[in-house]
C-alpha cells in the first residue's frame, strides 16, 4: 500500500535547508582529531505484520554493530575501520568511508522486541521487526442496515400458484 503526497516545493525548502543545517552542524561540531561520525543510510518498509528495515554495510563485521530497540526507537550502531597499512601509497581517490556510524529511526507502532531477527548477508543488514497485534490493521465487517432482502424462490412454485 502506498500513500500519494502533494508535492509541497516549501517542504522541499524546508528539507533541504535541514539538511544543509545538519551538514554544517556535523562539520563544525566534530574537532579535527576525532574521527568522523557518518549517517547510515536506510531502507523501512512496512507490512501488515512487520518492519522490514535494510542498510548496506558492506566490508564490515557483524560482530561489530550494536543493534538496540528502546521505546519505539530503532539504533544501529558501528565502526569501520580504516586501513592502516597503505601509507607508502599515494591516493589519487579515495572514497570509501570509514569511521563510526550512527542511526536512530522511530517506528509508528510497538513491535515485539525479543522477537526481533538480523541477518547479515552480502554486505546487507536486513532487520525483522514484528509487530505486537494491537498495531497489526484489523479488518471490520460492515452490514447492512434496513437493505431490502432478497426473497428467492423455484419458478416451477410461482407457477403452480397462479
């Protein structure tokens, strides 16, 4: 199910200057001799059973994340480390990332938390979160009130009674 939003171009502004915010917050906020902290970039889909939540993290680890669920906020955590051992190299690009990584979403419904599962394959973190039944969309049944009923009946009886 997907939902259809206006395209709003203030929201847009708004979301642009936010992130030009952050950017320059980051930046001058982390001293030079630590390292620095980058976002984790993630994918949250919804079914009517659970989360489903998707970070490519590939080159890491998994015994180096740390995965927490409190109050309704998903956080994951880790580090990258940096390669040391090419020093004797000149660079003439360099992109890959290394570093800490932080990133904290806020669910719109309680999940069960000891039922949550991680699996790290191919570079992809996939996390399942299910939820508890009072956030799980319930069907209702609508009747009919005052609709006229339907009186059913074999023609061969019609036509014995005329």
């Amino acid at each position: 199910m997907s939902n259809l939003t206006r395209w709003d171009p203030f929201r847009e502004m708004m979301t642009f200057r936010n992130w030009m915010d952050r950017m320059f917050e980051s930046a001058l906020s982390t001293p030079s001799w630590q390292p620095f902290t980058w976002d984790l970039a993630l994918d949250v889909a919804e079914t009517d059973d659970e989360f489903l939540v998707k970070a490519s993290l590939p080159g890491i680890n998994p015994d180096d994340l740390e995965i927490t669920y409190n109050n309704n906020v998903l956080t994951i955590q880790g580090e990258i480390k940096e390669e040391k051992d090419v020093e004797q190299h000149r660079y003439h690009l360099r992109e890959r990332r290394y570093g800490n990584f932080s990133r904290s979403i806020s669910l719109p419904a309680t999940v069960k938390a000891d039922a949550i599962q991680a699996t790290y394959e191919a570079g992809v973190l996939t996390l399942h979160l299910p939820k508890v039944e009072e956030a799980k969309p319930k069907r209702i049944a609508v009747k009919s009130v005052g609709a006229p009923q339907m009186i059913e009946g074999k023609a061969k009886e019609i036509a014995s009674k005329n």
